[in-house]
C-alpha cells in the first residue's frame, strides 16, 4: 500500500461481503466474494450461487443469511453500502451509498497518482521492446513492438514494478561483413546523415548503403568472398573492421533516436543492449549447456532439441546453440539473454515483446532456459506477441514497389491528415499552433490505433479511420480532454471542494464508478499485457464524461453542486490525460 493508495469501491464491497461470508458461514472464511459491476444495482455479488453447493444448501437460502449479516454493514452514514438485496435464484444486488461515491471521488482527486496502488512493487521486469536492425530503416513492423513494449513498461512502473527496459538491436551478423567491404572499396559515398545535412532522404542513406552492398553481394562472387572474410576479421576483432562496425552502428542508432524523439517512446541509449553485446558470453553459454546434458551434437553443429515440440515428421524441434561453421545465431543470443536477465539482472518477470512469428522461437528459448535451471518458479517469461499490420486489402503492409513501409514515411503521412482534419475545424489556430497540434494527434492516433486493437490480431492501417474525431480514437480521446480543459479553464482551473453529502444523478454516478475502476484495468494489462484494455476503458470514460455533460450542467450550476461536477470534470481530464499517457499519447490542452 503506497500513501495515496485508494481502495477501489469493488475491492471495498468484497471486503464487506467477505466479512459477512465469514459471519453467515465460519467455514467459509475466505472464499471469493465474487462481487461485479451491475447495471442492476451497483455492484452484484454470485458468492451464495458459489459457495451454495459446497454447503450442500439452496442458494437463495445462503443469500438470506447473507443479506441478514451484511445488515450491520448498512450503517449509511458510515459504510458505503446503502441497501442489499437478494435477487433471482441467489444473487446479492448491492447499492453503494451516495457519500461514499462522492468520498471516492475527492479521495482520487487528491492524489497524485489518482489513487493508483503499487501491487507490482519489489517485481523486476524486463521488458525486451522495439529491437530495430542496424543499417536498415525502421519499419512498420517496428512499429507494433515499440508502441506495446513502451505502453507496457509505462503501465507497469505506475503499478511499481521495477522496469528494466532492453532494446535488443540487431547490431551482429555476417551482413557487416558486406557493409564494410563495401564502404572500404567505396569511400565516395555519402552513408552518414551529417554527409546529407538538409537533405530529406538523410534518413536513408545508410539504408541505401545496405541495398548497395547487398547488390554487390549477390551479383559478384568476388565481392561476396571479401565480404566474408570480412566477417572473420569482425569476429575476430581486427581493430580497423571493428571501428568501422562502431561507426555503422552509432550512425544507424542516430537516426532510431530521433524516431524515438518523434513517437516519444522512453528508450534511451543506455536501454541499448544489442546482439553484439551478449558475444563475450555466448561460449560460456553454450557449454554450461552442454555440460547440463541439454545441448548435444547434430552433425556438427550444436543444437537443443526440444522436449515438447515436434517438427513434422514428429522430430523434435531444435534450436541451433553453434552452427558447423562455429558461428553463433540468433537463437544462442536469445539463450544468453535470458540467462543474464534472470541470473545478473535478477528479474521475476521477463516480457520480449516480438512478432506472433517468433512463437516458436520464444517457445524453444524458454523450454530451454527451464531445463537449465535458470527459468525457476520464482520468475515467469512471456513472449508478448502481436499480429501483423495490414493494408486496406488486407495483405501485409508494404510500399507500392513491395517493399518495408519508412516508419517516417508512415508518421509523415498521419501528421500531414491530422493536420487536414484539425484545419477543417479551425478555431483560429496560427500555423505554429496548427503544426504542434497536427504532429500530436498524427502520431497519437498511429500509436492509439494500434494500441486499441487487441494484440494478438492483425490489423488494418486505416488512415482516415485512425484520425477521425468520432469513434474510438486517439483523436477523439484527445479531443474529449481539450473539451473537459476547456470547462475547467473557464472555471478558473480551481480545486474543487466536494460536497459528500449532495444527492447524486445516475450520470454523476455513473461516471464516478467509471473513474473508480481506473486502477482495476491497470492491474488488467499488467496481467494480460493488452494495453487494448486500457483503450477501451478510457473510450467507455470519455463516453460516461459525455452522457454525464449533456444532462448535469457544470458551469450554470449553482454551488454547491457545481464544486462536485467541477471535481468530477478535473478528476475525467486527469484520468484521460494520465491514461493517454500510459499508453505514450501526449493529451493537448487545445486542438
Ligand atoms: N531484431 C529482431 C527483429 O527485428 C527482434 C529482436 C527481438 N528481441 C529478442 N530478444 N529476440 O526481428
């Protein structure tokens, strides 16, 4: 419990119906109160339909007894529950007090963090995000990656967790080899951004470098024979070839920082720990697998075979430790991963938040990492997986040439149709304000489109859908804070006073419960890692603040009715605001 830690009323009536358990039933202490949202009353409790046959008795009888106990509960001017009353073969309807809501809402607005609890505190977490290759550009599919990872580590440091970001760059492999040959026989080239300074393509050079050499690569053996020996000299650390690959990688990593900067992901360079950084460790990593017995000889190469994954012809499945070459891949560094974070960083939870595709890889990983002893009880890893982004044709996002869409490219187009949309609706915005405003809900609504969708599916990239003032987007949620701003401003952005002992309307009521319930769906995506949750929470808010507006007058009301909605208006702007800023979506003032 953290000092502005405030119960969620659905925890406070469990707790009630717990206790009344316990008197009605001694035997029963313990059990799950089994309380829910109801649109009957406020809360509906199924534990007498539960616990009923544990007793051998009739439901509606343990209902009885139930309600009998919970009657001390109702003292009105203390307790939050008002009335309880039995209903159909058993249930418990459960109708909160008017004070308590109101109780509830001036304790949440007096916190800090919205009352917001820690119960991920003492967890390590390390969260595996984004992950982009060097010497290629980002691309929509990084996209998903670093939008959910970054979410994810957000929502889960305000629960307390202790977050540990990784950014697991794709900094290692023979394709340096190709590079560098490349660069050496062609020192001509402009591949640094500095080289292209006001240039709009900088972003790419070194991508074309890389479409360059691989060119090379492929129509010319002799070059294809350089580049390989190219990759002994970087395996081998010959000093000149490895300064050339720093410099790759320092360059690559420029131009990922300021697509970090632009979608305002938390990565900072001290997240950076790429491939190349889990060398030292790979031999080391490979014997103690062989010495345990789990990595055994294949032909030459070392390899684990899965002890619950069959191929086709029912083989087990292997996961390549050493190729026959001696080289090292991508699934020995991913064994390496997952021995530091669990030996060194002593982490409980680990999230890689990758491709669906990589299932099987992360399946292996983990198998694996188990038999080692280093995956216990103690910690749990997840692959965090997700679906792939579609066109309108519904085939996989790409260029009309067929190639990766520019994460830039795909930012530029949202911000340049946010910026259409806003000025169609022009309330006198100066060109400034008009650029800041397009940039903020272009990139929020690219990040909130795919946030909402639920993970694991693939998804449509829809544009015009995405930056629509209506429906559930990041431009509608943004919109609806600058709305509430708006009233609050013109009321002088005071601190309300709550009255507790005001009458309520079901619209007030309504919208309390609905701002009450933030904390519950934060522990929603921290178990199910969906940040889709928490969209589709703070669209249902921004629909209850509407309902609530069209029939509660806030400004033209009369104290002291006016300070309560006026609360319940700055706690809906903050709960939207903090909300959108778990899932790293700026909430304007004005737009
Ligand atoms: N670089 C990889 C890619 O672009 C993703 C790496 C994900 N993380 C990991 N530990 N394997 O597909």
């Amino acid at each position: 419990v953290n000092d502005h830690e405030v119960l969620p009323l659905l925890d406070q009536i469990g707790h009630v119906v717990s206790e009344a358990i316990t008197r009605a039933r001694p035997e029963l202490a313990g059990s799950d109160p089994v309380v829910r949202r109801s649109d009957r009353a406020d809360f509906q409790s199924n534990a007498a339909l539960a616990l009923a046959r544990r007793l051998r008795v009739q439901p509606a009888d343990l209902a009885a007894d139930l309600v009998a106990d919970l009657a001390p509960a109702l003292d009105p001017a203390r307790g939050p529950v008002a009335a309880v009353e039995r209903s159909g073969p058993g249930f418990l309807n459960i109708t909160l007090a008017e004070h308590a809501v109101w109780a509830q809402v001036a304790a949440r607005l007096a916190s800090p963090r919205l009352g917001v609890g820690t119960p991920e505190r003492g967890r390590r977490t390390v969260i595996d995000y984004s992950a982009p290759n060097i010497a290629k550009e980002m691309h929509v599919g990084h996209l998903r990656t670093t939008v959910i990872g970054d979410s994810l580590a957000r929502v889960l440091d305000l629960l307390g967790a202790e977050v540990v970001r990784q950014n697991h760059l794709g900094d290692w492999g023979t394709q340096f080899g190709m590079l560098i040959q490349y660069l050496d026989e062609h020192p001509e080239i402009s591949w640094r951004q500095a080289d292209l300074a006001g240039d709009v393509s900088a972003v790419s050079a070194l991508d074309q470098l890389y479409r360059s050499a691989r060119a090379a690569f492929d129509a010319d053996p002799a070059f294809a024979d350089r580049s390989r020996a190219r990759v002994v000299a970087l395996q081998s650390g010959e000093p000149a070839t490895l300064a050339r690959w720093a410099e790759i990688v320092a360059e690559s990593e420029k131009a990922f920082r300021a697509v970090y900067d632009r979608l305002g992901v938390l990565l900072t360079p001290e997240d950076s720990v790429g491939e190349s950084s889990y060398n030292p460790v790979l031999a080391a990593t490979a014997s103690e697998l062989v010495d345990a017995g789990i990595a055994v000889d294949s032909a030459g190469a070392l390899v684990i075979f899965s002890e619950e994954v069959t191929g086709p012809e029912g083989a087990p499945v292997p996961l390549m430790l050493r190729k026959r070459d001696g080289g090292y891949g991508y699934d020995t560094t991913d064994l390496a991963t997952i021995r530091h974070r669990l030996r060194d960083l002593k982490a409980h939870r680990l999230l890689y938040v990758t491709d669906a595709r990589q299932a099987l890889h992360f399946r292996l990983v983990f198998e694996a990492a188990r038999r080692a002893g280093w995956l216990t009880d103690d910690a749990e890893a997840t692959h965090v997986a997700y679906g792939t982004v579609l066109d309108r044709d519904g085939r996989p996002f790409r260029t009309r040439a067929g190639g990766a869409v520019r994460l830039t490219d795909l930012l530029d187009a949202a911000v340049a149709r946010a910026r259409a949309v806003v000025a169609d609706r022009d309330h006198g915005l100066s060109p400034a304000e008009l650029d800041q405003i397009a940039e903020r809900a272009g990139i929020g609504a690219v990040k909130y489109a795919d946030l909402s969708t639920s993970r694991v599916r693939d998804y449509v990239f829809d544009l015009d859908r995405m930056v629509s003032f209506t429906g559930n987007t990041g431009v509608y949620l943004q919109y609806a804070h600058t709305r509430i701003r708006s009233i609050l401003r013109r009321a002088g952005d005071s601190h309300p006073e709550v009255d507790p002992e005001l009458p309520m309307e079901r619209e007030e009521r309504a919208l309390a419960l609905a701002l009450d319930g933030f904390g519950a769906t934060l522990i929603e995506v921290s178990r199910t890692l969906e940040p889709h949750r928490l969209c589709g929470y703070l669209y249902d808010l921004a629909r209850a603040f509407t309902a609530f507006y069209e029939v509660c007058p806030v400004l033209g009301s009369a104290e002291p009715v006016r300070g309560n909605r006026l609360a319940l208006c700055q706690l809906t702007a903050r709960t939207l605001s903090r909300g959108l800023g778990l899932l790293g979506i700026a909430a304007p003032e004005r737009m």
